[in-house]
C-alpha cells in the first residue's frame, strides 16, 4: 500500500486565512484511463486507506484529539 500522509492546512476564503483543515494524502501516482480502472483505484484506495487506519493504536489517537482540544467520543 502506498504511504499515507496526514498534514494541516488553512485554505484562502474571501482573501483571508481560512480556519484550519487536516488534509489526507498518499504516495502513489495513478491516472485512470476508463471509469472501469476509476472504479478499481477507488477501491484499491480505499482498501489501502482502511488498512493504513487499522496500524493505528485508536486509544492513543483519541488522547491526542482530546490534548488538542476536539471533542471525541468515547
């Protein structure tokens, strides 16, 4: 699977600084040529985006939403 990036963001509203946004982004490169292959990478990435989720300790994630100040479900 390719490697995931997670990164911040302010997007540029009405000539201002917007709030900020966390944006999502992988490594790998692909350019569909019929809605055939779009229908397979979408759900290759998918897949890959699921597996990528999983590695992730969900405990440790929540407790560093809450240290940032968001709001998590238990």
């Amino acid at each position: 699977p390719p490697d995931w990036v997670a990164y911040e963001y302010s997007p540029i509203i009405d000539h201002r600084i917007g709030p900020k946004c966390t944006g999502l982004s992988h490594s790998e490169d692909f350019i569909p040529l019929d809605n055939a292959e779009l229908e397979f990478a979408t759900k290759l990435t998918v897949s890959n985006l699921e597996l990528w989720l999983d590695s992730y300790d969900n405990d440790g994630v929540k407790a560093v939403l809450r240290l940032d100040g968001y709001a998590v479900d238990q």
